[in-house]
C-alpha cells in the first residue's frame, strides 16, 4: 500500500503467478468509505485478460511443484500463513473496518481469530485418506482423495477476510489451487492477504487474487471459464444463480452459502435476560448486515410483551458512530445501495401493518454527515408473510413475531425459503431437543447463539446454499474420489474363447 497525492490507499497491481502486475484490461476503482461516503482508497482491478492470465497460472502451479507436494509440506506453510496473519490481524482489522464500515471492535474480535482456521485447515492436509474397499481375492480395490482443481473463490463485502478464509483454507489444504475475486466494494485486506502468501512462500500461481466487478466483469468471466474446476462462492441467491447458469456450460463444481432468515425462538421458560443477550446482539452485529443474524424473533405470547418493551430500551443503548471510534457498536450500512434497501424494508413494514417500536431512520446529523448510517430498528406485531419477516433486509431490523407453543414455533421457523441458522431459548432440555430436532436448517444453536468456530460444520439447506464450509466436512467440495481396482492374478478370460 503506498498513498496517492489525493491522500488514498494505493493498490495498483494484481496478485497473479507470485508477481505483483498491472492490470492488462482492467483499470483503477475506488474503495468508498462507507462512514463517510467519500473513497479512502484506490484499487486495480482486472479484466477478462486478467482473469485469464490468473487461471493460467494456478493451472501451471496445479500441474507443477504444488500438484506434486505432500500434505505436511502443505500444511507447513498453511501453518506459516497463519503465523503471519496473526502478527497483523489487528493492522487486517482496521483496513476491513474502513473497506466494510464494520465496528472497529467487532473486526477486531473477528479477525483476531481467523488465524485459527488456517491452523485447523493445516492440520487436515496430511490427513486426506481414501479407503480400502473389500472384494473377493482377486482384486484389491482402493480410493484416492484429489484436489478438484483450480478452484475460483468469490468473497462478499460483510465479512471478506473470514469468508476467505473458509475457501482458502480447505482449497490449500486439499492441494488445489485458487483465484480469488474479492468483492468490489471491499478488495483491500484481499491484497493484503496476497502479500502474506507471498510471505510465506507459497509457489508462484497458488493463489492469485484479482480484485473486480461481478456481472460482465472479473466475477462472470471466472465463472465461465473452462479451464476452472469449481466456484466457491458466498453471497446473494441471485447472483448465485447467475453464476450457476454460467458455469454450467463447462459442468463446474460449485459450493454456495446463500444467506437467511434466522428464526430466532425465545420460549416463555427460557433465561431471558440471557435470550435478549443473544437475540439484541445478533440483530444488530455487523450492522446487521450477516446472513446468520436472528432477524425473525419468534417470542412466546406470555412473554412477548416484556422482550418487546426490552428489544427497545436495548435499542436505544446501540452506540452508532464511527467504525474506527472504539465506542461505536454499529458503524454505517456498507454502501448507499444497501443504505437505500434497509430504509425501503422499513417502509414494507409500515405499509403492511407491522408496529415500529424504535428507529429506522437515516442518520445525517454532525458527523454522521453523507456516511450510510441507519438506526437500530424493531417491529413488533410482526407476521410470517410480511416482507419484513420472509425475505433478507441485510439491514438492523429486528421483526418480533409471537406465537404460541412449539407446534406453531417450529411452523413459523420452518414457513421461509431459508434454511441456514436458528436459534432456541428455552430451559426444558426435552423441548429444546425436540424443537432442534424438527428445525430445517443447518445448523441450529440451542441457548447460546451465532458460534461458529473451525471445527463446527456451516452451510444450509433450502435456498441457503449447497454444500458445507468449515469442519472435515468443508473438504469434501474440494476433493475428487478415484477408484483404483487391481488385478491380483493378472488374468482376464478371454470372452470369444468359445
């Protein structure tokens, strides 16, 4: 990173083959700081040509030294990657709170972490086994574990570094080799990560990472290229869908985490000085812009009033502000598109007869200025088949829903597309296995809320997504299966014999 004469971060080049580049058909874009709605950095950003230079190169890596190097040795330097990201995630933490408008203290907790997925991705590299399948005696038969390929990985704008993580880490692991497309609205720690693989000495091609624009740009054309294996990809069903249309020419793999619609259930037995806890915390964290947020709350109808009166003094204790600012909980919405969804849901909400407790509004006064802040926001009297209930805001709005016992609960978690997290609050251990048992989704936190960590498989069913991240499980979408049968008597009849 080097500063411009107009006092912005520069990026000028492209991480592709080991070597820093110049984009060939791509140009500069701006990374807007959304706290103020002004650029605070200048970045490359690649092309079709770039695209194509950069799968070249993770081909080459595939079929030369890397596609040749065995699990310890990979992990060795996944091992390596983590020390040295560790040593910056709290320089890592500050880039992405000014790329993302994320709170200054919730990146710092989160990045502060990710070392660990790199560590637990190192610990699986030498341990991809294949297995001996029993035959008669004349044959011995065996399976062999591959890397899929050149894998593309495309990373969205809520929470880059960690989603990154969660692809680089199996993809490296497993052997096969990446060009990363990092969201345009936040490419920096991208090319920050770039210089650590550098670092660590990874072999040139890789990872290689090509900062870009989705539809008709960088994203598009990685998706259709042939010479790509798999796509990996977090972020909005629509564009995934986009992406599978495209990819589908060349029969490509594709891992998808698509977002939801958490239910959240608070039943009247639950702790629920420790359910508002979870349920406000997890409204409103990241700016309420994360696919694993309890949006829905489904409170039981005897206590529905009391977590509604608390949803808003709780609100109210929201210190929005300055991402940087170490006293701010929630900074701005990511961009003034997404600024401009949020306020749109709180108006379906009004038209559709839901009751607005607190907030949803813009704020603009002093220095809130032009950044894309909004309100911590709560609706009550919420239903299932409003707007506000069934499609993701991205936005920090909470729908309170009441319902009443665990049949109608389990009805209203179950009555959406999504089926990435839930939540339930209660302290009737039967029922909480009961409800948990019934939920369609993948995974399911019962009296805590939002933890996710290496080992603990993610992903969802329904229009959440196809495939697990993190966990042995994360593997599996990188990895091939190959059966190798042998003869043991090295005889074939002849079938003409006769």
């Amino acid at each position: 990173m080097d500063i411009g004469h107009q006092g912005l971060a520069r990026y000028p080049h492209l991480f592709i083959g080991g070597e820093w580049v110049a984009p060939e058909d791509g140009g500069m874009m701006d990374s807007v700081d959304p706290s103020t709605g002004r650029p605070w950095a200048t970045v490359a950003w690649g092309g079709k040509r770039d695209i194509d230079r950069a799968v070249a190169a993770a081909r080459a890596a595939l079929d030369g030294p890397w596609g040749r190097m065995p699990g310890h040795e990979r992990a060795a330097l996944l091992y390596r990657l983590a020390d040295l990201y560790q040593a910056r995630a709290a320089e890592l933490a500050v880039l992405e709170s000014r790329d993302s408008g994320r709170a200054l203290r919730e990146s710092r907790a989160d990045l502060g972490a990710h070392h660990n997925w790199y560590r637990w991705f190192a610990s699986l590299a030498d341990k991809i086994w294949g297995r001996t399948v029993p035959m008669d005696d004349s044959v011995h038969v065996f399976t062999s574990r591959l890397p899929v390929g050149v894998v593309g990985a495309i990373t969205p704008w809520n929470a880059p570094m960690l989603t990154t993580a969660w692809k680089l880490g199996p993809a490296l692991a497993t052997g096969c080799t990446v060009v990363l497309k990092p969201a345009e609205l936040t490419p920096v720690t991208a090319l920050e990560l770039a210089k650590m693989i550098e670092q660590a000495g990874f072999p040139p091609g890789v990872v290689n990472v090509v900062p870009g624009y989705g539809a008709g740009g960088a994203g598009e054309y990685l998706t259709a290229h042939p010479d790509v294996d798999k796509i990996a990809f977090t972020g909005e069903g629509n564009t995934a869908k986009a992406i599978l249309r495209t990819g589908a020419e060349t029969l490509k793999r594709f891992s998808f985490e698509l977002g939801g619609k958490a239910p959240h259930i608070i039943f009247a037995d639950a702790d629920i000085d420790q359910a508002l806890n979870a349920a406000t915390g997890s409204a409103w964290a990241v700016c309420g812009q994360s696919c694993a947020l309890g949006s829905r709350v489904l409170v039981e109808r005897p206590v529905y009033d009391r977590v509604v009166e608390a949803f808003a003094a709780r609100a109210a204790k929201v210190r929005v502000g300055m991402p940087l600012d170490e006293a701010t909980h929630m900074g701005p919405q990511a961009s003034a598109e997404q600024l401009a969804k949020t306020l749109s849901y709180v108006g379906y909400g009004k038209d559709e007869g839901a009751e607005l407790i607190t907030g949803g509004n813009r704020l603009t006064e002093g220095a809130f200025g032009d950044g894309y802040f909004v309100q911590p926001t709560v609706f009550a009297g919420v239903t299932n088949q409003m707007r506000i209930a069934r499609e993701e805001i991205f936005g920090p709005v909470a729908a309170l829903i009441p319902f009443d016992g665990e049949d109608e609960a389990v009805a209203i978690a179950n009555d959406t597309t999504y089926g990435l997290t839930a939540g339930l609050w209660s302290q009737d251990v039967g029922r909480a296995h009961r409800v948990a048992a019934r939920i369609r989704a993948g995974i399911v936190w019962v009296n805590t809320y939002r933890y996710i960590r290496w080992t603990t498989p993610y992903g969802g069913f329904k229009a959440s997504g196809w495939g697990r991240e993190n966990g042995v499980e994360a593997l599996d979408s990188y990895l091939e299966t190959r059966t190798t049968v042998v003869s043991t008597t090295g005889r074939f009849p002849d079938a003409y014999a006769n």
